[in-house]
C-alpha cells in the first residue's frame, strides 16, 4: 500500500473527540474552520496511490451523534498531482442538523527517484493533424480527438480562435510555432488557441512566438481563454474533468483596455480543469481602466507549475512554473501572482497551487489597491493555498489610494488556507503614494492562513504616510492564533538602512522570527528544523541541502531549482565520487553501474568473455561471474540469484551495484534524498 504522508481532521465547529484513527490534532488552535455546518478533511498522499487506498472516515462524530458515511463520492486520480474533493454521503434520519463534511485528498508532486507516467495511448478516432487547415479544421468537429503529426507554422495570418472544446488534442511533442492575433473589436471575448474548452484535454504540445495584442477587454490566455468542467456533469461540487497536462508556451501578451480583464500565460478563467507539468514563457503587459486578474507571469505554467488569471471550483495547478515577467497598471484593483492572480470560490468548491514555482519579476501599479504574490495574488477561501512552492521573483505593487498586501507566495489569504513547505528569495515591496495601509510580507502579505515548513530570504520593504506593517514572514495576522511552524526569514524593515538586513527563524505565534546568521540558513540542522513537523503530527521530508544548489540555502525536493537535476545518482567509494562514462541507471529498486569501473575501483580483477557475454571479477579470496541477461549469478561457484540482470547500455555492461560491492565484504548505503549510494571499506 501507498504511504499516506498526514492526515488532518479539521472540525468545522466546536468539538469533543473525533475518531482516533483518523484524528490527529486536537488541542483546538489548529486549523480550526470559520464555518459552523462543515467538516473539513486533509490527507496528504504520495503520487500514484490509488483511490482504495485512501482511508477517508466511514464515522463523523459531533457532540452526542455518530453520524455514519455511507460514502465519499468524487473524482480522483492517482497519477496528477493536485487537490481532488469528495462530500460525504450520509445514512437518511442519522443526520439530525444537516451538516455537511468535505475531504481534500492532495496527490503530492511526483518524487523525483520515481519514473514518470508513460505516454497515454491516442484514442483510436484519433485524427492527424499536419497543416493549419487541418487545425482549423477542428471547429467542424469540436468533439473529436486529434493528434499532431507535424510542427505547424501560423506565420502570416492571424488566428482566429477555434470553439468550445470538449475532446482530446494531443501534440506529440510537436510545436504550434507563430500564433498571432490583433484583437480591436471582441470586447468580453475569450480568447486563446481555444476560447472555451469543456471536459477537454490538451496535452504534449508547446506553443512558441505567441503574440497575442488587444486594445479591448475580454479574457485572455495562450491555450484557452476559458476552461470548464464536462457540459452537463452532474459529478458533485464541479469537480474537474478538464486538463491542460505536459505543455508550455513562449512570446507575450499585451492588452491595453478600459475595462477589466482576466489574462493568464495558459489560461484566462479555469472554471473547472486541472494544469499539471506545464510552463509559461509569457511575458505579460497590461494597462487597464477596470479591475485585473493576471497570473503565471506568463500566465499559467504547468508542469507543477500552471498560471491561471482566475480559479474558481474545483481547479487545481500543479507541477508547473512560470518565467515570464507580469507587467499591470490598472486604474481598479488588482490581484495579481506569478502563477496564479486570483482563487475564488465557496467553502465546497477549492482549489490549489501544489509544487510550482516561479522565476518571474512582478510590477503592479494600481489605483485603488493590489494583492500581489510570487505564487499567488489572492486567495479567497478555504484551502486555496500552496505546497512545495517557491518563487525567486522580485515582486512589486504599487497603489495610488487603496490597500496593498504584497506576499512571497501569497499576497492575501483569507479564511483557512495554507503555505506549506514553500520559499521566497525574491525582493518584496509594498508602497502606497497616499496614506493608505500597506503590509508585505516574506511568504504572505496578509494571513488568515497558516505557514509551516517555509522561509524566506528576500528583503521586505514597506513604504506609506499611513500604517505599514511587515515582516520576515507575514507583514499582518488577521486571525490569531495561526502557528507559523519553524519558517525562516531574512526580513529588512523600511525603518533601516537599505543595507541593513538579519535572518530570522518564525516559531509558533512570532511571524516576525527571531535572529538568524546567514551560515545557520545554510547549515544542515536548518534543514533538520523544516523537516520537522508540529507536535501531534507526522513529519515529511520535504528539505534537502546542498552546497552547490539554491547557493547554498534549503530546496525542495520534489520542486528543484530550474537545471538541477534530480535524476543523476552519486556514487562515492571511501568518500571519494567515483565517474562513470555512462550514468547508472535504477531498475527494480536496483542500481546497475558499468561493471569495469566498479571492479577497477574496489581494486578487483576483471575478465571479459565477449563470446559468452560474462564478466568474471576476484578480489582476494572472492570471485563473482555474470552474465548479460541472466538473473542468476555466481560467488564462488555457488549460483545466486539477482533481482536485476546485467545489460548492455550504450556498448557498456551494467552490473547490479549493490550484489557486487556486498559480496566483496564492502558496506553499501543509499540516500534517497541526495540521491547518493555511498560504499566504505568493512
């Protein structure tokens, strides 16, 4: 079975005891919910963990009722990280007040030593596209299923959005190459390579050279302008159907309108869809009259990194990121984020940003006020947060007259929503020209959320003639108590020099920290801190450390910094890395190695037999025979079997790592985490 990571019951109103297998937090200060008619349920599983595998509660207890739950019905899928929402259905006349119970299963970001997902098949309908024609073709059948045979270059003349979408595009890999349009006269469109998609899925394709330039309102993205769930469905709360997976897009978008407008690097308004490992290159300009929502920087970046401009339903982002730049002067207000500007919502209806990132710069001048974050601008209710994020992004907002909240992560948080194990290292300012109040914050701007296993090392800065409150972590609480559990800070007040700044560690009711050295932000126990989990509660490893990755600062895991790469396996010998001219490989939880440099480095000597395809290796009393292809090998004459045979890879012979180092008397240890297989003399 799956190992299910944590698991929070939150009960919506005041309680006794809920049940002890699946309770695991009841001192009464967290998490507990504003609303008085809702259970709320958190669990946390690894990627790949299938739906029987999830212990949801079969007994909800409130006060003197056990109330039983026949089921939990909603949409679920194992295999895409995000946040996935199922009500419970309960017995008729064992539920006296009509309460409601919600639970959010989040599928945690793939880790980084599992292969990833294979392709998924082409629908046997599935119709070739090679040309523009046939492209355009799909507004006759807006249905079907497609698939790119062949790069398609729209250079020449402007595209015109194709319809509602409710089938399958697949690129295969192939690129859209040129999609341009010049848009005066489609005020409140929806505009993108779709306008609308429905129950859709689009997947493996890239769009590069986008120019998308409008002097009209309407909705903008580069994929969709707008995306719902199935037309019809009766599934309950919205839950998601439609998916942008596995794609990226590269150029700008540029709107200048006096009305307000919803514009994202993928997609404009998701009403209803899931983005996952995809990634925005767009770089987004905006001059507005109205209200904006903008996101992604680029918009959405999906990879674990999707930008949407607004969310609302059952959305999700994950794996994705965004390296466009977010440009907006609005004369309204703004909510604005490097991946996504706005969630909205109800208490049944969330959504969620898990393991993207954002690289981005973020500018904002607005008239009457701005919530701008790294990850996300504004989040509007209950479990609209963020996990296994960071941003490096310097983020910026600016307000005439109105109130800015300004966030590493999130610029505002209402309700129950969360930060967990995310970072900052962006610049974060927050200015206001008139005497309105202004709050920035480290990770969030304006809480009434909790943050936990998060730091932040970028400067604050805050300037107004009126109230300004920052700090390292969150400039304002609005609802204590909220624990901000082991979050760090690098904070610089506006009342210091520009010069002047000091690290700081965020414990549990001090959102400000308490001093920190910048060695002891790069020392392991920093990582021993973030990985350590509230009393009551289990832990993850969620941190790693490395000299050479993040400068020498805590990174995630499963959410790397761009070009570090999680794959490549270290071998060291004695404490010394050994090199190999080809990589090893993992297969069955085995790692293989090319088999001459193994044996020349333990100091054994090895004999190839080509024509028997066997390498035959002694070391002192000790000799080892394998063979291509065959599991079962040899010590000593005495036949032993493998659990991975040997190979050939790139003209080398592979050879199981572990067997062999074992049986000539050495000690080998694997690390996870650093991806490191470490072998010492016995």
């Amino acid at each position: 079975m799956k190992k299910v990571f944590s698991l929070i019951l939150i009960a919506c109103m005041a309680i006794t005891m809920l049940v002890p297998s699946i309770y695991a937090q009841d001192d009464g200060n967290f998490g507990i919910s504003r609303y008085n008619s809702t259970w709320l349920v958190i669990i946390n599983v690894e990627h790949g963990t299938a739906r029987d595998e999830i212990d949801l509660p079969t007994i909800l207890t409130k006060g003197e009722f056990q109330i039983p739950v026949i089921e939990w019905v909603g949409e679920y899928d194992g295999n895409t990280a995000g946040s996935y929402f199922f009500t419970a259905i309960f017995e008729d006349g064992t539920n006296p007040e009509n309460l409601t119970a919600t639970a959010r299963v989040v599928v945690l970001q793939i880790p980084s030593d599992l292969p990833t997902n294979t392709e998924p098949e082409l629908p046997i309908d599935s119709i070739p596209i090679s040309t523009r024609a046939e492209l355009e073709a799909i507004n006759d059948n807006l249905s079907g299923n497609f698939h790119l045979v062949a790069d398609i270059d729209l250079y020449g003349e402007d595209w015109a959005p194709l319809g509602e979408f409710t089938g399958i595009l697949d690129g295969q890999g192939h690129i859209i190459n040129n999609m341009t349009m010049n848009i005066t006269d489609m005020g409140g469109g929806s505009i993108g390579l779709f306008s609308f998609i429905s129950g859709a899925t689009i997947r493996n394709i890239g769009l590069e050279n986008v120019n998308i330039n409008s002097s009209t309102g309407g909705t903008f993205g580069t994929f969709v302008g707008v995306t719902y769930a199935a037309s019809g469905q009766t599934r309950p709360n919205n839950m998601v159907s439609s998916r942008i997976t596995n794609s990226y897009a590269t150029g700008k978008i540029s709107v200048e309108s006096a009305h307000g407008l919803n514009v994202g690097g993928l997609v404009g308004i998701n009403n209803g869809a899931v983005i996952s490992q995809s990634y925005s290159a767009i770089d987004i300009t905006i001059c507005s009259g109205g209200n904006v929502n903008a996101g992604g920087i680029n918009g959405v970046i999906i990879s674990a990194h999707s930008f949407i401009g607004a969310t609302s339903f059952n959305s999700s982002v994950g794996s994705s990121h965004n390296t466009g730049s977010i440009t907006v002067s609005a004369e309204g207000f703004s909510n604005v984020g490097g991946i996504v500007g706005t969630y909205s919502g109800s208490s049944t209806r969330r959504s969620s940003t898990i393991g993207s990132f954002n690289t981005g710069n973020i500018m904002v001048t607005s008239g009457q006020g701005a919530n701008v974050g790294g990850i996300t601008g504004y989040t509007y209710n209950a479990w609209n947060g963020a996990s296994s994020c960071f941003n490096t992004g310097d983020v910026t907002a600016i307000s005439e007259r109105g109130i800015v909240r300004v966030g590493g992560i999130i610029g505002r948080t209402t309700a129950q929503s969360s930060v967990t194990a995310s970072y900052n290292r962006g610049n974060i300012g927050a200015i206001s020209l008139s005497d309105t109040s202004v709050y920035a914050g480290g990770i969030v701007g304006y809480a009434g959320a909790w943050i936990e296993n998060s730091y932040n090392t970028g400067i604050v800065y805050a300037d107004t003639a009126g109230i300004s409150i920052i700090g390292g972590i969150v400039g304002f609480t609005k609802d204590e108590p909220y624990p901000y559990y082991d979050s760090f800070a690098l904070a610089q007040h506006a009342n210091r020099p520009a010069t002047e700044s000091s690290y700081s560690l965020s414990l549990h009711g001090s959102p400000h920290g308490t001093q920190l050295t910048e060695v002891q932000m790069r020392d392991e126990s920093s990582v021993a801190r973030l990985n350590t989990a509230p009393t009551g509660r289990q832990g993850r490893t969620w941190w790693a450390i490395d000299v050479n990755i993040n400068d020498g600062f805590p990174y995630l895991i499963s959410n790397p910094p761009p070009g570090v790469n999680t794959d490549e396996i270290t071998v060291t010998l004695n404490g010394n890395p050994l090199e190999f001219d080809v990589s090893p490989i993992i297969e069955n939880d085995r790692t293989l190695v090319p088999f001459r440099a193994i044996f020349e480095a333990l100091d054994a000597e090895v004999d190839w037999d080509g024509e028997a395809q066997t390498v035959t290796a002694n070391l002192g009393e000790t000799t080892i025979e394998l063979t291509i292809g065959n599991a079962t090998a040899y010590v000593n004459n005495e036949p032993v079997e493998l659990d991975v045979s040997p190979k050939i890879i790139d003209s080398r012979t592979l050879v199981p790592l572990r067997f062999v180092a074992e049986n000539f008397g050495f000690i080998v240890d694997w690390n996870g985490i650093t991806r490191t297989i470490t072998i010492n003399t016995n």
